[in-house]
C-alpha cells in the first residue's frame, strides 16, 4: 500500500479508471512501492489542482534506454504514482 501522502492521489486516480499496469519496486532498494498507471500525469496543472503534502515532488525521467515516465514521488516515504511521459493522443489525463 502507497504510504499516507500518495494515497489520495491514488484513489482520485483509480476513481476515474485509470488502469493500474505495475505496482512494486521498479529501480533500487531507494524505491519502496511505486504505482504506474495507463495515463499521463498532468503534473504541473496537477500540482496546483491536487492537494499534496510538501514531501510529494515531481518526478520526471526521460530516459534513452530505460523508459520514461511522469509522476509524483514522495521524498519522505519513497513511494511514487508514475504515468506516460508524454501525452499522446486518445491517452487519459489526470487531473482532466
């Protein structure tokens, strides 16, 4: 389970519909539990639209050979809600 500051987030998401495609550890042991979800992650228009706690940070990786992604990771717990790095067309977008 997303430690306090994500969990929120995490049902606002999962209350539109927004499929969730992997839910574990995906880097290093400095990962707890992050959750991907089919969607991209608004998170500039998200920041000021959902309420987060101060230790919920952006995170954006764009990567050459290991993917790319877009989501919010909370510094204290290191759990994460992680989304498409871009937005493509016919794509869910959260908030929308």
């Amino acid at each position: 389970m997303l430690c306090e500051h994500l969990q929120s987030l995490e049902q606002a998401i999962l209350a539109r519909g927004i499929r969730e495609t992997y839910r574990g550890q995906p880097w290093s042991s400095n990962c707890r539990e992050w959750v991907y979800f089919d969607c991209y992650l608004d998170t500039e228009a998200g920041s000021g639209r959902v309420a987060l706690p101060e230790c919920v940070v952006e995170h954006v990786h764009r990567g050459t050979h290991d993917g790319e992604e877009r989501g919010w990771v909370c510094s204290q717990c290191h759990d994460a809600i992680i989304g498409s790095y871009e937005r493509r067309q016919g794509m869910v977008v959260f908030p929308g």
